[in-house]
C-alpha cells in the first residue's frame, strides 16, 4: 500500500493489511486484477491483495462500514463478470496447504491452486479430488460443488470437505462444520460465494498415487459413430470409470502439439483409479469404435491429471456454459450432432463436451449441501475463445442455440461453477432448485443482509 493511501481517510481503515492496497492508476493494479479468463477485465476502485484471513476481515469490515460491494478473486479461471467498482479481495498470495497424512486431511488457504494440494499430498500417497484442470483455485472450486475428474468414483470435490473458515461481511472470522454454524457450512457448499469469503478448508484426502488416464482422438468426421458407441458404453460401467466425450476445433498454434493442431477432433477422455489391466479391458469398445490418430491413454501419477483434458494453461478470455442432463437417447444425439457436429460449417466454438455424471456423484453427501446436481446423468459443457467481437458474436449465438436445443433433454438447471456469465435473477437461479434458492436467499438475508457480495453468481437475500 502507498503511503498517499495510507492517508486518504476513506481508506484509512485498511491501513492495517499487510497487502496491497491499490486503485486504478497504481503500479500493480492491473496485476492484481487481472485473472485467467480474460473475458472479465476486472476495473474495482480498490483492489486487496490479501495475505492472511485478518487481511480479509479487515478489508470486509471496511467494506460493511462503507457500504461497497465486495468481490472475491484466486486463479480467475471462474471470472465470467467484470467487477467494474466496489472492491476485489484477491487471495492469490493466501497458498498455504498443510497435510495430516495420519488423519489424512489437507487444510487449504483460500489462494491454493488444486497444483498446490496434490504436490502437498503426493508425498504421502495422498490425493485431492481435483477437476480437469489444476491450475484451477480448490477453494473457489469446491464452493461450487466441484466436479472432479475422479468424481463418478468418489463424489464432488465439497463431498470431503470436513470444516471451513470464513470470514462473514460483517467481519467476523467463524468456523464451520456440521457441528458449529451447520447452516453456514451447508451454504458453502455448493452455493458458491453467497455467504461469506472463505479463508481456508479442511477436507479429507484420498489414499491415491496412480491412475489409468488420458484421451483416445479421433478425426471428426468419426464424431457420430464414436458419441454413439460411448454413450451406449456409459450405460455399462462401473463407478471407477469415469469419462467424457468431446468435440474440439483445435487453433493452429504452437501451444497444440501435432497432430491435433490446427484440427477438428472427436476424443473420449477417461479416468480410471482401479487395476490399470481392467481399466484397458474396460476401454477396449472405445478404441474400436473408429479409427484413432492419438492414444494418450496411459498408467500415470495422479499429479499428472492435467494431461488427461488437456486445458489451457495459459489466460485466455473464454465463455464457458453447461446444461444438464437426465439422459442421452437417440433424439437427443441426433440434436447435440445437429447443433455442434462435423455437418455444422464453420462453428465457433473450441470445445463442446459431454461428461458422463452418475455413481458417487448421485449419492446424497454425508452432510445435507446445496448442490442440485446429483440428479443428472451427464452434463453438457461448452467453452468458446472471445478472440475478436465478431467471434464473440458468433460464440453467443451458437451457445443459446445449442442449449436451447438440447433443454428437452435437461434437468431445468445447471453446475454454477461451468454456469457461465451470470444473467438475471431468473437465469442465475437455474444452478438450484426452488427450495434450495430459497433456503440460500434466507442464509444470505442472515449473513449478508446487506448483499455486499453482490457480484457474479449471488442469489439476493430473502
């Protein structure tokens, strides 16, 4: 923080944040605002970069007695709204993980990225439930659920989580477990960022060092016979296996290795944690199915997950949407290939997958939470690159007309982590029930009844 800031009496009061403190114009702001989805240009009047839980509490205090909405930022892989004033606490520096290979549970600050986890636990013969990508932030993660590539084995990412710490608007630091502020623990999980900013969590770790995973690609033109031979596939699986389908119009760009670069691609992705023998057994259908270009599939560290979906790893500015599914028959097929499949003449958008849901992720959690998504058997994802606005037009279309096809076969809501930019009221309460928003909205009216986190994916209070 600047001395100037330090007194400037309208900030006087975050003098005590061992952080910076920063507004637009300062050197570092646009460091500490920007996230991985560039999509969301990030301009608060004032940016926190915090380094410990005080560091939030005070900026929180600050922000309830000055009336400024509130933000929330760690990696900014989930960034779908531009925070254009109030404040943006970024918990980037807050990396901490702490591991207790007896009781076999990580604790884990608010800025930790999955990467930070997993490397903490390896060592142990331990393992998070992490998702697609470990870059990702887990706390953010797991507040949303949390779909692990695991997760058709051992449930969501929120499913472990024994206890949080959070700081609530009003400035005090509480703990959370299904013994002490039950309903604040039960609108964490799954509820995303609606009640208060978590400082740090506890969640149980899996006794995991090697999985059997990776991708089979297939030229696109095989797209039909491959969806068709691996839906029919998921019907038969055990729990251990998990797996989704993806179409992807691959850029011509060095970060892609050849062959797939600059391609058009059908790729089965799987994750087995069981004996590598039967996992191949398993997988045979799959390899016959067409025709196959790459195989990457392969026995690996469980640290290496990041090699099975191959995301990004660089900051890109994305749209991100999903719809989910009671289930995948023939119409419904015919509708995902009519609206994304190798037919459609230059369509826009980089990555469209269907992930297959069921097993541990259809089992009602230990503790009662908010997600509303264990009734579905597979969710649909979309991912475009706003390069320029003419794509980005282009993008938006082609996302509304593909899930707008496909509602018929939905459940009527969706993920709130893979939910996309957050619309209206009506459109954001599609990642709940009813009776879940509503009970969410009287947490909200309790801990936040002056919904100062107000940004992004937040329900209102009652």
């Amino acid at each position: 923080m600047t001395a100037t800031h330090r007194n400037t009496p309208d900030l006087f009061a975050l003098s005590e944040i061992h952080g910076p403190v920063l507004r637009p114009g300062d050197d570092g702001y646009a460091d500490e605002v920007t996230g991985f989805n560039l999509a969301a240009l990030h301009t608060p009047e004032v940016v926190v970069g915090a380094t410990s839980a005080d560091d939030i509490v005070t900026a929180l205090r600050w922000a309830t007695a000055t009336g400024t909405p509130v933000a929330v930022q760690a990696t900014g892989h989930g960034a779908n709204f531009p925070i254009s004033h109030g404040l943006l606490i970024n918990t980037a520096r807050m990396t901490d993980v702490r591991v207790d290979p007896t009781k076999r549970l990580a604790t884990v600050a608010a800025g930790a990225k999955w990467r930070d986890v997993l490397e903490a636990a390896a060592p142990h013969g331990l393992a998070a439930l992490a998702g697609t990508s470990t870059d990702a932030g887990a706390v953010g993660y797991t507040l949303g659920g949390g779909l692990p590539v695991l997760g058709r084995t051992y449930g969501y990412a929120s499913d472990l989580v024994r206890s949080f710490q959070v700081a609530t608007p009003d400035g005090t630091l509480r703990e959370s477990d299904p013994d002490h502020e039950p309903e604040l623990f039960w609108a964490l999980r799954g509820g995303k960022g609606n009640v208060g900013v978590v400082t740090s969590m506890t969640c149980d770790l899996l006794p995991l060092t090697t999985i059997l995973g990776g991708g089979v690609y297939y030229p696109g033109e095989h797209a039909e016979a491959v969806l068709r031979t691996w839906t029919d596939w998921t019907r038969t699986l055990p729990d251990e296996m998990c797996s989704a389908f993806t179409l992807l119009r691959l850029p011509p760009i060095p970060e892609i290795p050849e062959p797939l670069r600059g391609g058009f691609w059908a790729r089965v992705a799987i994750a087995w944690p069981a004996d590598p023998a039967e996992g191949e057994r398993l997988l045979a259908p799959i390899r016959a199915a067409a025709p196959v270009t790459v195989d990457t599939v392969e026995e690996m560290p469980y640290t290496a997950l990041d090699r099975i979906h191959m995301e990004p790893q660089d900051p890109l500015p994305a749209r991100e949407s999903c719809t989910l599914l009671r289930d995948l028959t023939p119409e419904a097929l015919r509708t995902f290939l009519s609206q994304a499949g190798p037919e459609v003449p230059d369509y826009p958008i980089l990555m469209v997958e269907l992930r297959h849901l069921g097993g541990a992720l259809a089992r009602p959690a230990r503790q009662e939470d908010a997600i509303c998504a264990r009734d579905a058997s597979y969710i649909l994802e979309a991912v475009g690159v706003l390069a320029t606005p003419p794509a980005a037009e282009a993008i938006e279309r082609a996302t509304t007309s593909l899930h707008e096809a496909m509602s018929p076969y939905g459940t009527g809501h969706t993920m709130i982590n893979l939910h996309g930019t957050p619309g209206n009221t009506e459109d954001r309460a599609r990642a709940w029930t009813p009776e879940t928003l509503d009970r969410l909205r009287k947490d909200k009216s309790t801990y936040d009844p002056a919904n100062l986190l107000s940004f992004g994916h937040t329900v209102g209070s009652d």
